[in-house]
C-alpha cells in the first residue's frame, strides 16, 4: 500500500484535497471525472476510480477427471469460497451419471449456487445471490439459531436417555454448513473488494473477527454432532448434573454471540463467568465418578466422553466472547 499526505485546501465554501497524479493516470481519469467516496463505518474514506457498480464476472474452469471426484469436489467448494460468480466443470470425454449426481449433491450444499447449464461434458453453476444485499450478522444470527437449536435437541435427547437424536442432528448439521459457506464467501469477498465492504459496512477487523466467529460457530456444530452421536446415553449417571451443565451452555452462547454482535465487553466477561460455573459442575461430576466404587468401565467412559464433548462445546463460546474488543477503564495520565 502506497501512503500519501495532502493538505487540505479551502476555495470559496468548499474544502478540498487532491488527489496523486499516479492514481489518476493509472485509472485513466481526467478533469469532470466523477469518482465514488464512501464513508466508512470507522469514519475513513473509500474513493474509487469508476461511478459504474457493473463488477466483472469471475469464473472457475474445473476439468473433469473420474479418478480424482474428492479433490475435484473441494475445487468447487474452494471457487464458491473464493467468491467466483461462475464456475464450470468440463470433461474432454464425458461425465458419468454418478459423477454428475454428486457434483450436484455438493452443489445444493453451496447457498446461492444454481446449476444454469447442463450437457454430457459440462455443468455449469452460478451464483445467483447480489452480495450487496446480504447481510453477514444475520447470517452470522441464523448459523447461531441453527446450532443453538441442534444442542437444546441433543440435551432433551441426553436428559431422555435416548439414542434417536443423531440423524436429525446431521441433518441440521448440512444446514450449519450452507450457511457457513455463504457467510465465508461474503467476507472473503469483502476482503478482496473494499468496495463491496463498505457497502456492508465491514471494516477489516471486522473481517477478521467474522471470519473466526463462523469458524467458532461451524465448529460448535461439528461437535454437537460428536456428541450426539455418542451411542450410550442410557448408561449415563448423573444426568442431573449434565443438564445442569448443559442449562449453562445454552446460556454462555446467548450471551457469547449477542456480546460478540453488540460489542458488549460487560457480556463477554459474564460468559467467563458462567464457564467457570459450568467447570465448577463438571469437576463435581468427576469426582462422583472417580469416588463411586463398583462403577462399569462402560459408565465411566461414558460420562468422560459426555464431559469432554460438552467442554468443547462450551470453549467455543469463550473463543467468541473474546473476540470483543476490551473496554480501556484507564484514563491517559494528564500533563501539569
């Protein structure tokens, strides 16, 4: 990045700065141009060379091999990510039908992702969404429902004692997923493109912090599903105790996303707050455990594993709640 200074100038009623020749050549502008200014959300300025918000078309060409669906697979999850508005697979023979039905399976994963052309040698999918309309907190919002929803059905299951939760809770999981993808793609894209983030109002921190509170997010879901898919609920002891660590829970993501989302540092800390709780019921637990003699070996890992999983869960709110920026209660010494 190329940094200038300029000094402001005053004629008649207007104040006005000027801009670098180099800039001005490069964008082959000239004197009645009309160039774009944004004020940003941090109250710095955004100036581009063209008033035109036309974008180029960015396309992905995939060539088709049979032997290689996985990574042909990632190449199209990684073009979606990349923010490509097109993306092509193309074969020199042709696609088997199998094939074809999986790049579709993999496709319908990819909000916005519509398949727009179709033969033996190509399928052609495009994004269809305007960037300029979406809105990264209310995705970030709706990724949270989702996972909220899958642990509030995974603890009804544990309080249960059911095994019966797995595939709805897999099935949730596709959608985390699909809004994952959709929420990376627009921040990505928001990073390459500083006028589509000013647009949505993103700063580059705020880049950043979205892009790892989606992971957080994401990753929460993935272990929600770990848990879930533990198959010995029944033998589980102390289910009080787990329901109470899972009432905790519930609670540090209420408060670690709406903190996160209103940059309220107060929240953030009660997060901390309520995990120290939640380690408070769960050390409990393995202390009943360890003291309970004649205890199965089967019992006993199932309430290790049970306490791991949650723990993880729980630490992905922490890593949210961190993400608020501190509140600086210091005052600057003054000079005499």
């Amino acid at each position: 990045m190329t940094r200038y200074a300029r000094r402001l100038q005053q004629i008649g009623s207007s104040i006005l700065v000027s801009l670098p020749s180099e800039w001005i050549k490069s964008n082959k502008l000239e004197k009645g141009s009309i160039v774009p200014v944004d004020v940003n959300r941090d109250n710095t300025l955004s100036i581009f060379p063209s008033e035109s918000d036309a974008e180029h078309t960015k396309e992905a060409a995939i060539q088709y091999s049979p032997a290689s669906m996985d990574s042909l697979v990632n190449q199209v999850y990684g073009a979606y990510l990349l923010g490509y508005d097109v993306i092509r697979v193309r074969a020199s023979g042709s696609i088997s039908y199998e094939d074809a039905e999986r790049f579709k399976r993999a496709m319908r994963k990819l909000v916005g992702l519509e398949i727009v052309e179709e033969d033996g040698r190509n399928i052609t999918s495009q994004f269809l969404l305007d960037p300029n309309t979406l809105d990264a907190e209310k995705i970030l919002r709706r990724l949270n429902s989702l996972v909220a929803g899958m642990f509030r059905e995974t603890m009804e299951a544990i309080r249960a004692r059911q095994n019966t939760v797995r595939k709805s809770i897999d099935a949730r999981d596709d959608e985390v997923d699909r809004q994952y993808f959709l929420l990376v793609r627009l921040i990505r894209s928001a990073m390459m493109d500083q006028k589509l983030a000013g647009k949505l109002n993103l700063s580059n921190i705020d880049i950043l912090d979205y892009r790892i509170a989606a992971n957080l997010l994401e990753g929460a879901g993935d272990y929600i599903v770990d848990l879930a898919s533990l198959q010995n609920f029944s033998h589980i002891d102390f289910i009080d105790k787990f329901v109470q660590a899972g009432e905790l829970v519930e609670k540090m993501q209420e408060k670690a996303v709406a903190a996160y989302i209103g940059k309220n540092r107060s929240e953030s800390i009660a997060v901390l707050d309520l995990y120290g709780k939640f380690t408070e019921v769960m050390n409990s637990v393995k202390a009943m455990s360890a003291a309970e003699k004649g205890r199965s070996a089967e019992s006993t890992v199932a309430v290790l594993n049970l306490t791991y999983s949650m723990d993880r869960i729980a630490k992905c709110w922490v890593d949210v709640a961190d993400l608020v920026k501190p509140v600086h209660l210091v005052e600057p010494l003054k000079n005499d």
